[in-house]
C-alpha cells in the first residue's frame, strides 16, 4: 500500500509539472503568428529593422517582437535569451500602475482630482502646506507633482510614503518632474483604494483573461508594488498588452480597460518647460499618463531605463516590443522609425530573399560568445582568493568534470552559488540568490517568485586569460569575468556600467 501511495504521489507529481510546462509553452505561442507580407509589411523592412537592432552599438538586444494586425510577424530572442523568459522592465512598469489606476477609477474607487493628502492622511508629515493639500492623483499620472526628484531615497530609508511626503512640494501640476516615487506612490494609492496590489487588480482583471501567468512585481518595504519599476513579464506577454491597447482596452470581445481610460492614458497632458520650439525627439513629445508620446506623431510607448520598449502606433496598428541591455538612448526606437515604418502598406520589397534572412536571423541569432580555446596549457581547475571588492566575492572555484566547466562563487555574506559554464555554446543554470542589479532600493527583489536563471559560456583568449560571460536571462543583467592569470587580476564588468570595470587583485591557492 505504501509503494502504491508513494507511485500515486509520484504520477500525480508528473502530471502537475506536465502542466506547469504546457501552460508555459502555450502562454509564449498565444497571438497567432504570420508574415510580414501577410499582414501588409514590407519583408524587407521588417528585416533592416532587425538587423539594425542586433547591430546598435554598445547595446544588447534581448528579446524583439513586431505585431501587426494582431498577428505575430516577427520575433528574435538572441541565445541566450528564450521566448519564455521573462524581462524586468525598469519604468516601462509604470504604463501598467496607469492600467490599474483605470480599473480602480472604473470601479468607482478612485477619481482624478481626489487628494493624495486625503487618501495617505496617516502618512502625513506634522504640517502639511497648501501645495500638498493640493496635491492630486491626476498629478501623480502626469509627473507634475511638485516635489523635485530624489532617486537615492528609496535606498535609504523603508518608509517610502511618509518621506516622499514630508519632502518640500511646489506648485503641483506645473511642472514635468519625472520621478518613479510618483508611480510608486500610485500604486500605494490603488493598494489603499481598492486592498490589492495592482499586480493583485492586474492579475484578476487584465492577465488571467489575456493568459498572461508568468508575471511578477518587486515589493517595497511595506508590501506595495514598487509600480515605477520592478515588474517582470515575457515579450509576448508585453506584446499582448500593446495590442490590448490599440484596441481601446478590449481583447477577445471583452471590454478589459474602458475604452475612454486607454485614450486618455495615451493623449498628451503635459510637457517638459524647454520642449517648445525644439527639434522634435523621442523625449521631448510630452507625457501622459504613465505613457510617452513618441517622435512618430501617430505613436506611444512605455519607456523603460537600458531600452525596455513596447511601442504602440494605432494608425498602422503596429507594436513593437524591444528588451535589453543598452546605455545609448533611443536608438531603439530610431531603428523602428528609420527602418519598419516606411514599410508599412508597402509592396513586399525583398521577396523570398528577405524572408530567408529574416527567418535566418530570428532563429540563429545570439550574443557574443567568449573566443578562444577550451583549454589553457597553464591552467587547470582553480580556486581564486579575491581581496576586498565591490561584488562581495571571496573565492572563485574553477572545475571541470567529464567535459563541463563550472564556476562555483562564494560570497562574503556565506552565500555561494553554481553556475554552469558552456564553450562554444550558451549553458544554462538555476541561480539560488541575486543577479547584479542597477538600482539598490531598500528591499530590492522582494516579491520576485521565481529563480533566476543563467546563460553562461567561457573560453582561453590566450593561455593567460580566461573570459567568461553570465547572462541572467529572466533578468536583464549580465556579468563578464575576465581573469589575468599572468597580472593575478579578475575584472568583473556589468552591463549595465560598462565604463566602471572593477579590476580586482586575486591569488590563485590551489591548481
């Protein structure tokens, strides 16, 4: 009876994980895929798009998809990245906090002109000046709040509202304060309102009925969405959410979001001071709610930092979603007005030539791989003694075992971590604690359910230096580790601060 109960258990167990991997595969193939041409795109200028993408300097394109017509036209996911790995997205976060603040306005929770004052009472400072009292939501969505940016706060303190509030506020609805405390404090207002998150309001009524289930949301201190930034969704999932927008809020003939919502989060309402008489730019268009106009005049978009992108243009009926890891701007998006617009409505220009390559790109693409050889004459297995450094690293193993090379980091708080290294090819491997991250709030990855997940590969650029790149693939860091064996040195470069290597002395103990 026990050997039955135990084959029970274990079949039951199958079926469940049997499940979990469907509705993964199903969530990453939901939108119904074409081609360019089908869908009234020029092949060949979908495919400059790309291309130009994957060739942007000092940028690394994770995930691209282009949707027109609601149809999926093309996708490239550059190895190591996968379809089904989610992407952190930085401030374009904060379009969904807008979405959630429609539905509580929706619901009769919440209006426009209700007093941030009135609904944080408890959150108050001893004396609140005329400006706070006047203080609004409708000023939260626009950036207009009056109180000038601190971007290092939320790294020092844990009570996020209470200091936000005590701070000095100017003539609120004056000014574009870009400032993602605003969204913060939004989503502290709809989790107030209505006693959900807005990942919690999100999920109920927007992802489940759009079968989006790979999804989650930073925490701050106090168990809010941190709301202007944090979120975690694959491109698809992204893409479906563009194409929910360009049609006002429904999908599948459910009316998910008002329809009035969607046009007003999407319609200017407001502007930077300098922006008039100047050329127009990608971030002078002026801002809406949680939403950037774009230099396209037809077109919006949710903006994230290092170019998370999910641009929206209704009068081609177009999104684009681009992820990744870049410090350079809007390049990304230049690529789209430069190379895909011009073939909209347009004869498929490039035939069957263009499509090959398309199709070539999209399905072989990948990031730089470590060059050189698999071995060093010098050097075997390795345990490296780091001195002091900023990455909190002690000691570094190198093995290798039947052919696989491994990295085993020990961290100074007792943590150590394995990671998988492949050559030649990218090897993937369960991360048990933090990526690099470029932001530091108190808290930072509170709220994130899943481990994160590495793409690793490693060569001998020359017999005295070793070369290895992570990729946290359902993140949006990665880290190269450079080892000098001959200067007795590691540096150790992220993505996401590329100009400050730090060049750490280390000593190599056992060989």
């Amino acid at each position: 009876m026990f050997q039955y109960r135990n084959s029970i258990k274990r079949l039951v167990a199958l079926i469940l994980v049997m499940i979990a991997v469907t509705v993964m595969q199903a969530q990453t193939g939901d939108l119904p895929r074409s081609t360019p041409a089908q869908q009234g795109l020029s092949t060949l200028a979908v495919s400059q798009m790309v291309d130009s993408l994957l060739a942007l300097p000092e940028t690394e394109i994770h995930h691209v998809m282009v949707v027109r017509h609601g149809h999926v036209v093309a996708e490239v996911h550059p190895a190591p990245f996968r379809a089904e790995d989610a992407h952190t997205l930085y401030s374009a976060s904060k379009t969904f906090v807008a979405l959630a603040v429609g539905l509580a306005i929706a619901d009769n929770r919440l209006r426009l002109d209700d007093r941030v004052a009135a609904i944080m009472h408890d959150q108050l400072p001893d004396t609140v000046s005329d400006a706070l009292a006047q203080m609004t939501v409708r000023n939260l969505l626009t950036m207009s709040s009056g109180i000038t940016p601190d971007w290092s706060m939320r790294n020092r303190v844990t009570d996020w509202e209470r200091t936000w509030l005590a701070k000095p506020v100017k003539e609120p609805g004056e000014h574009l304060l870009y400032d993602s405390m605003s969204t913060y404090m939004l989503s502290a207002i709809v989790q107030r309102v209505t006693g959900k998150t807005v990942l919690q309001l999100l999920n109920e009524r927007v992802f489940a009925p759009m079968h989006i289930t790979e999804v989650d949301w930073q925490l701050s201190p106090s168990g809010v969405c941190t709301g202007g930034w944090g979120l975690r969704l694959q491109a698809e999932s992204l893409a479906k959410v563009g194409v929910l927008m360009l049609q006002r809020g429904q999908w599948e003939g459910r009316q998910l979001v008002p329809e009035q919502w969607v046009d007003e989060m999407t319609t200017r309402h407001i502007n930077y001071d300098n922006a008039d008489g100047q050329d127009p730019t990608d971030g002078n268009q002026g801002y809406c709610y949680q939403v950037w106009r774009c230099k396209w005049p037809t077109a919006y978009r949710a903006d994230g930092a290092l170019g998370q992108y999910v641009v929206m243009d209704p009068a081609s009926d177009i999104v684009v979603v681009i992820l990744g890891a870049s410090r350079r701007g809007h390049g990304e998006l230049a690529c789209i007005w430069n190379q895909l617009m011009p073939g909209v409505d347009c004869l498929d220009k490039g035939g069957s030539k263009a499509s090959k390559h398309l199709d070539a790109v999209c399905s072989s693409a990948t990031l730089p791989l470590p060059q050189g050889k698999r071995r060093s004459p010098r050097v075997a297995n390795a345990d490296i003694k780091l001195q002091p450094n900023k990455h909190r690293i002690d000691l570094i193993k190198l093995t290798e075992q039947e052919g696989q090379m491994m990295m085993r980091i020990y961290y100074h708080d007792g943590r150590d971590e394995f990671i998988p290294l492949g050559y030649g090819n990218w090897c993937y491997g369960n991360l048990m604690g933090e990526p690099p991250y470029s932001i530091m709030p108190k808290g930072r990855f509170n709220g994130l359910r899943h481990n994160f997940v590495t793409g690793a590969a490693y060569a001998w650029t020359t017999p005295t230096i070793l070369t290895i790149q992570v990729h946290y693939v359902n993140f949006v860091s990665a880290t190269t580790l450079t080892f000098d064996t001959e200067r007795a040195t590691v540096t150790i470069t992220d993505n996401f601060d590329p100009t400050h290597p730090e060049v750490i002395t280390c000593a190599t103990v056992k060989q």
